[in-house]
C-alpha cells in the first residue's frame, strides 16, 4: 500500500557504484566510497560534495569516517587514512596480499579483513602493523570488536592473565563458515565458533548480554555466548542467505536473499514479524524510530511500520542494487551501484509514525488504568484489560 517518493536531491559526482556509505559521529558528514576508485565526502548540512579522495589503484570496497578522518579499503590490498578538510592522504597501510573488504576502527586501533584469509591489527597514529590474525581457511568477510572488561567478570579475567595487558577480542567471519573470536594482544584464537554450513556474511555484537549474532548464506542466524563459545539459539525461517543484521532493543532485524525482512524476539527465539514487498535480496537495512527501512536489489528502498510490518512508502529512482543507506536529521541517503547518493525526505513518515506511538501509548495507559479499576473491584490477580490501536 506503499506510495511512491521523489529523492530531494541526486548526487551524480561518481563515475562507478558506490559500495558503501558511512556517516560521522556528529552527524555533519558523509563517505563514500566507489568502484571509481575515490571516496567522496558530503555535508549533511547542504548534500554538497567537501572532498574528493584520490590515490587507490583499484575500487573501494568499504570505507569508515569519523569526525576528522576518514579510512577506505580498496581491492589494491591496502587501506587509506585521510584527512577530512583538507583531503590529504595521511597513511597507507599495506601488508594484505588480496582484497581488503572491511574496515574498522575502535580506539586506537584499525582492523582490516581480507581476501588473503587474514585479519590484520594496525595502529591509527603509526603506518604500522600491530598484530596479523591467522587460522580461517577462507576470506574474511565482516569484523567486531569488544574488550573483555564489557563481558567477563573479574575471576574469569584472572584466568586470561597472559592478555591482561590489553582485553581488545576480535571478532571475524569468514566464508570457511566459521567466526573467530581473538585476543588482539597476542593474536592468538579464543574461541572458534562451530555451528555455520554456509559463509559468515555479517556480525552484530551484544556485548553487555554477552551475546553474538552471526548470518549465513546457510540461511539461518545463530546466536552466541561470546565468553563460553556456546551457541545458544538458531533462527531458522529465512528461506535464502541472510545479508544483513540490525539489533534494536532485543529485536533482532534480519534481511536476506529470500526477499524478506524478518524480525525475532532475541530472548525467545521466535519470529514475530516478517516485511514482504521486496523484488529482489534485501541489500541493507536501518531501523528509525519506529520505522524499518531496506534497500533491495531491486533498486528500491522502502519503510515499514516496524510493529504492524505495514509498507508505508517506496523510494524509486536508483537503477542497481542500494548498498548501504543511512538517516540523519529525517533525512534517507541512499547509495547505489548506479553511482548515484539520493537524499530523500522522510519527514512526513517520520511524523505520522510519532502521532501513531503516541496514540498507542495512550491507548496503553488509558487500558493499564482500567485494567487497574478492574482488579480492584473484582479482587482477580492478573486480570488485565488490553487495548491494540490498528494501523
């Protein structure tokens, strides 16, 4: 029942897909990184492009920005430190023998998956690698980061004494169908996390719960305890790989091939919602205020009512596949293997979803209330009167 919408604004700039789009901490930029071989950086304020990156010798397959310094990978085997206002190159870090498919960075350190079946640790500051991680028989296609202080307690922490002098794990998925959790310190492997028939295409870490969630080209989701190794749950109904995973207050959003959008209650396992509509893989997804919002390809990007699964709106205008999407101050970006960064205004679905959560609420209050009167006056324990607003 969705309607259509016209992007505000198209950003042509690129002469090759994007592969990836990543905003700034405070919100005022935005990277991205193409098949052009350059990154370009846009301002949120005026969706105007600020810079222009140039020096890689091949496409750029993923890239990171922080507030004053952005990173790109490239299948040149090497990674790119930049600096966002005056676009100077500021490091290169090389060392991989193949691709280099994913970036991330977490205090001082950068770490970087590849092709050549390794992960690598490399100091932000110093062109320098700190530590190599070397065990999966496959690529290395997605990474995670935590340190021990989040999720072990102090007696389990003793027993790790020869890491005491860094607690940074590394989290790695690989198409060999395993993840590796590391010790960065030392790069030795804490745990090999068995279970996955197919590649490990994406991670979401739960850290303060402990918790891991890995999708599969076997179809299914599995859940971990990153401290024991143990898996805890399979989450088995996608019907084609999953690609891409969201974690929003014990909901657990996964996208996939299959054409869907699936959510699950992370605590019970079970599927309580599913998003249809799509023509194609479900690429990416965002969830936003109450709003779940997918790029496909089939060239479309859509929003849904995150609880009723309702299609509210679908964004046409792109050609390819959408790689990535983000939202900043009720605005979409949209980045394509057309080339193309579309912006679009999402004010209105925005604000008719807040009217609707507030309606809900009061309906909620008005029948907690009620439910209340009515336990006094019968004297029945649990009796509750429930109130549900449709769409």
């Amino acid at each position: 029942m969705g309607n259509s919408g016209s992007a505000v604004k198209v950003c042509t700039d690129h002469q090759g897909g994007i592969n990836w789009l990543s905003l700034s901490p405070d919100g005022q930029r935005l990277l991205t990184g193409s098949e052009d071989g350059t990154a370009r950086l846009w301002s949120t304020a005026d969706s105007q492009c600020h810079g222009h990156f140039q020096g890689h010798e091949s496409y750029i397959t993923f890239c990171h920005l922080e507030n004053e310094a952005a990173f790109t990978c490239s299948a040149d085997h090497t990674i790119r430190k930049w600096d966002v206002m005056t676009g100077q190159c500021l490091a290169i870090y090389r060392g991989h023998t193949s691709i280099v498919n994913r970036i991330l960075v977490a205090k001082d350190y950068l770490f970087s998956g590849s092709y050549d079946r390794t992960a690598r640790c490399w100091s932000v500051d110093k062109e320098k690698q700190i530590q190599e991680f070397r065990g999966h028989r496959n690529c290395v296609l997605t990474l995670a980061h935590y340190s021990s202080r989040d999720v072990l307690e102090e007696e389990e922490e003793e027993e790790e004494e020869e890491e005491k002098v860094s607690r940074d794990l590394l989290v790695t998925g690989s198409t060999d169908c395993t993840v590796k959790v590391w010790w960065v310190s030392s790069g030795r492997c804490y745990q090999t996390l068995l279970g996955h028939t197919g590649a490990v295409l994406c991670l979401i870490l739960d850290a303060p719960n402990r918790e891991l969630f890995s999708g599969s080209t076997d179809y299914t989701i599995r859940t971990w305890n990153i401290v024991t190794g143990e898996q805890l749950k399979v989450f088995k109904e996608h019907q084609g790989s999953v690609i891409c995973l969201e974690l929003v207050n014990r909901h657990l959003y996964s996208g996939s091939a299959d054409r869907t959008v699936k959510c699950w209650l992370v605590d019970t396992g079970e599927r309580i919602q599913t998003y249809k509509a799509h023509k194609h893989s479900v690429s990416t997804l965002k969830y936003h205020a109450g709003i779940l919002f997918t790029g496909s390809g089939d060239a479309c990007a859509r929003a849904f009512n995150s609880r009723s699964g309702v299609l509210q709106k679908i964004f046409r205008g792109h050609k390819f596949i959408i790689n990535c999407i983000q939202i900043h101050n009720e605005l979409l970006y949209t980045a394509s293997h057309d080339g193309t960064l579309r912006i679009w205004d999402i004010r209105g679905i925005c604000k008719r979803n807040k009217r609707r959560l507030k309606k809900e609420r009061s309906a909620q209050g008005r029948g907690s209330q009620k439910g209340s009167l009515s336990r006094l006056f019968n004297n029945k324990v649990g009796c509750m009167v429930q109130q549900e607003n449709g769409e």
